[in-house]
C-alpha cells in the first residue's frame, strides 16, 4: 500500500518542532527580543500562499475574489517580511557596536 | 515554468535557511548572519513561487505593487520605531502574520482549483481540515494580537477585564469551534467557514482581555507561538514544505518563551491565560499596610554611596523603559567607571514586557552585552556587591518570594538584591508593584529610596558625580 503524502508532511512537521526546540533553547536570552521579531519575519513566508493566491485568476479575471484576498495577504506578509527582518537587523547592530566600541 | 518536485527542493531549502536563521541567535557575533541567511531563505521562497505559478499576466505587476506597498511600510516601520516600543511591534506584527493566513485560508477556500486541492464545495477533506485550522487559529492570533496591542500601546487599559462566566462562555466558544469545523467538513457550505472565522476571532479577543499588562510576556509569547501554528496550518493545506518547517519552528519558538516567562514568575501556564492576576490582592494589600518607616535619600547621597564602592549592580525593570532611562543610565555607569567603579547589569527574565526586552534597550544605549547577565548568572554577586540600583523594577527584587507562603509571588525566582550592602532603590512612590504586594525591600536598613522619576534621578546622580 502506498503512503499518503500526507504523512511525509507530517513528517516533516514534527521533526521540525523538535528541532525547533533544540534550536530556541540554544538562544542566548539577552536575544530573545531579536526571536521574536525574526520568527515573526520568517513565518511571514506564508506570502508564498498569497502570491499563489493572487495569481491565480479565473478566465483572464486579475481581481477575481480570491486574488482579491491574495493582494491582501501579500501587502500584510510584505509588512512583516522588510518589518521584521529590518527591525532586527537593526537591533542586533546594536549588539554588534558594543562589542567593538568597548575594545 | 519550474517542475512541483524543484519546487519543493528550493523550499525545502529556504526552510533549512530559517532554522539556521535562529540557530545564529545562540551568540551576538553569529546573530546577524543568521539574520542574512533568513533573508536569503524568504527571498528563494518568493522567487521560486513565482517561477512555480508561471503567470506572468498583467496580475504579476499588482502583485509587485502590493509588495512595494507592504515593504514599503515595513520598512518605513522598521527604521522609526523607537527600542522601548518594540513589544507594541511585535505584537502588531504577529497580528498580520495571522490575518494573512485568514486571508490566505479565505482564498484556498474560495478558489481551492488553485492550490489543487479540489473545486468549491468539493475540496478534498484534509485539505479542509488543515484550511480550517490555519484560519481559526490565525483569526485567533490576529484579534488576541489586536488586544495585545492596545493594552501594550496604552490605548487599552492593562487591567484585567472579567466578569462572571468567563471561562464557561470561552470553553463553550471553543468547544463550538471544533463542533463547527466537524459540520463543515461535512456539508462544505461557506456559510459555516464564515462562522468559524467570526467565532475565532471572537475567541481570540475574549482570550486576552482577561490577562494584566504585566503578564504581557507571556501573551506574546504566546501569540508567537499562534502565528506559528497558523503557518503551519496553512502549509499543510499549500502542501509547502518551507511553511510547514517554518510554522513548526515558531510554533515551538513562541511556546519555549512563554514557558520560560511562566518559570521566571513561577506560574503556571493555565494560571496566566485563566488571567485576573493582580486584581485580586490589590485591595487586600491596601487593608492591611501600615506605615513603616523607610529611608529617603537624594542624588548627591546616591553619589556618594556609589562613588565609594567598588562594585555596583544595577537592576533595570519596565520602569526604566517608561522613563526612557536607558542612555541617562549609560551615561552613570560610564562616569562610575571612570572612578574604577566596577558595574554590571542584572536582569530578570520577567523584567520588562516582552522576552529579552531590557537586553535590547540597554544595547540601544550602548551597553556592551557582555557586562549584562542573566538572574542565575548574576544571583551569587550580590553578596559582594556594594551598591545595587534597582531602577524600574519592583517585585522582581521583592524578598517576600523567598520567605513568605502566603504571598502571590512566593516561590518566584527573585534577584537577591538585599544582600547588597547597600540598596538604592529609584522609584516614583512606594505603591505596591505589579502583583499587588509591599515590597519588603522598601523598609530594609539597608535600602536608599530614591523618590523621583528614573531618567531625572538617574540625570541628578551624574551632575553630583
């Protein structure tokens, strides 16, 4: 009998919670502000979802009602994505900076 | 234009990059490049999307339009926020973070041909499950985030709000939720998928509103961990494997922190998100206060005890941030330097509103992060300490957590502060901290209260050093 794809996926899910686990208890807590706003960042990847959404358009339809809901998703995650990489580049430079001045 | 299985490939790719995005946090000197390897990550996983739809019609260049808009604002965002805000952000981003994936879940339920999971009313059963999780759970995030929000941004107060029944209604909520996506499953009607999504939503705010501000660390830990489950929901209906590595990851990330904030004020998880906390004793403190006597002292007496010390340990709390005290406090420790005063920072995991939140104000202010230790780094310095300026924080440093049963915090890990030869103590009046309680600290022979705001004492101290 053949696997349902399903079960890869699921799979994949639970070693990734686990290793999750061990990666976010190896985060020094002085960065913890820093994982917040990075996880924030990367679990914004659902864009992939959004950009499938928008393109998707039914008979030449580019705001149909689902791609309308795609436009959406797409402006929300892009906030996040620039917001939340940029914002912690900027706070981790400020970690960085000490290090140097104080030297 | 790119076959399913290169596809998959790339974003399998882009979701190893995230792990080692947050493996980089173990240290400061490796954090930014895990930053950069996250922004390659996200950067395949769009780009490849892209290649994978193949549709390059007129619709591509909205969609670069919404992108410009969004990152615009992001970034826009990113650059003005102040450091002392950064909880507020947060919690404002992980409300996008689940609203997208309603969004997201809204459009595969709608137009399910596009994400091959079948044709309206007919979409394949699983697909439907994962479709509804993702969207319950990012309804969830987004109003629980929305509230999380006010109450940081002071737009909502960060009382606790009950009432009678809370727990029953939210249960029965919950339990309707599961009943719902049964039906739904079964009938397919859009009706329902409506209802479920106004429900979450519903949940989500009525969840919130019952935790104080000061439990914030925990509730946006939380969130986090929402956000991430919400992904993966999402991913699983998408079949995408860098979303399901992803939500996996925050999921579990949200869920270390908030257990780490319930250990660092000894609570239960359950304790926290039943919420009400600090209500309760607040009027049962007030009752029984008597007037102790207490020392008070000014800043040229705070000069001069740190002047003369060889080594001062200084607390920061949420107090601090109010105040934006952080540089003025920079400012101290350079001038006590000087004097060959040696200074450490000592911070507790609780202090502030969100994880790690005074680690990043005192790295705005210049602070090298290797004179900043954590509670049990720190705890057995104190003893030979001479001075310790607590500024901002209150019940973290409170003895009672140690000697007294019957209080709300005992049991809570709390910095040794008292065993400092002296305590100097800055803070605006003697009212009871966040949990209700008399700090025991105030009345000690040892303790110095400094009655003034943070920035302005802290200020007064340099000029008379």
């Amino acid at each position: 009998m053949e696997i349902d794809p399903f079960i890869f996926r699921l799979s994949i899910f639970i070693l990734s919670i686990f290793v999750g686990y061990y990666v976010v208890w190896s985060v020094t807590p002085s960065l913890h502000t820093p994982l917040m706003s990075v996880t924030n960042a990367i679990s914004s990847v659902i864009i992939v979802g959004a950009i499938i959404a928008a393109l998707a358009n039914i008979e030449g339809n580019i705001f149909s009602k689902s791609s309308v809901f795609g436009y959406f998703a797409i402006t929300l995650a892009a906030i996040n994505i620039f917001g939340g990489f940029l914002v912690t580049q900027r706070m981790l430079a400020m970690y960085k900076k000490k290090k140097r001045d104080k030297k | 234009m790119i076959s399913a299985n290169l596809s998959a490939i790339f974003y399998l790719i882009s979701g190893v990059l995230f792990i080692l995005a947050l493996r980089g946090l173990s240290s400061p000197e490796t954090s930014r490049q895990g930053n950069f390897f996250g922004i390659i990550g996200m950067i395949i996983a769009i780009t490849v999307t892209f290649l994978a739809v193949g549709n390059f019609s007129t619709g591509l260049i909205y969609v670069f339009i919404f992108l410009l808009v969004g990152g615009g604002i992001g970034a826009f965002i990113a650059y003005k926020i102040p450091m002392t805000a950064m909880p507020e952000l947060v919690a404002g981003f992980h409300s996008l973070v689940g609203l997208a994936a309603v969004f997201v879940a809204i459009s595969a339920f709608i137009n399910p041909s596009a994400f091959n999971l079948g044709s309206p009313g007919n979409i394949k059963l699983a697909s439907l499950i994962e479709m509804s999780i993702g969207a319950a759970v990012g309804a969830i995030t987004f109003s629980g985030s929305v509230i999380a929000f006010l109450k940081l941004q002071g737009i909502m107060s960060g009382a606790p709000i009950t009432f009678k029944g809370q727990h029953i209604l939210n249960a029965l909520i919950l339990i309707s939720i599961i009943v719902l996506t049964y039906f739904l499953c079964a009938t397919q009607s859009s009706n329902l998928f409506w209802i479920l999504i106004g429900i979450s939503f519903l949940i989500g705010f009525l969840l919130i509103i019952p935790i104080g501000g000061a439990d914030m660390p925990v509730v946006i830990s939380m969130l986090n961990s929402y956000s991430g489950w919400a992904a993966a929901g999402i991913g699983f209906t998408l079949e995408n494997s860098a979303l399901i590595i992803t939500g996996a990851l925050v999921g579990s990330s949200g869920a270390i922190l908030s257990y780490i904030m319930c250990k660092g004020m000894n609570r239960s998880f359950f304790n926290v998100i039943l919420g009400g906390f600090g209500a309760t004793e607040q009027s049962k403190s007030n009752q029984g206060k008597e007037q102790k006597p207490v020392k008070s002292g000014n800043a040229d007496d705070a000069a001069f005890l740190m002047k003369n010390a060889s080594s001062v340990i200084i607390v920061p709390g949420y107090g601090m941030a109010v105040a934006q005290a952080q540089h003025a406090l920079r400012e101290m420790v350079d001038a006590l330097k000087k004097l060959d005063v040696k200074v450490s920072y000592a911070i507790h995991p609780v202090a502030g509103r969100m994880p790690g939140h005074m680690n990043v104000l005192l790295a705005e202010a210049n602070v090298p992060y290797d004179e900043v230790f954590e509670l049990e780094e720190i705890n057995n310095d104190f003893a030979n300490a001479d001075v310790a300026y607590v500024i901002g924080a209150n019940d973290v440093t409170n003895p009672v957590a140690k000697t007294d049963p019957q209080s709300p915090i005992y049991g809570m890990p709390v910095l040794d502060v008292e065993k400092c030869k002296s305590v100097l103590f800055v803070k605006r009046s003697l009212s009871a901290g966040y949990a209700g309680i008399d700090n025991d600290l105030f009345y000690r022979d040892n303790t110095l209260m400094l009655f003034a705001d943070a920035k302005k004492m802290t200020e007064e101290i340099i000029k008379s050093l």
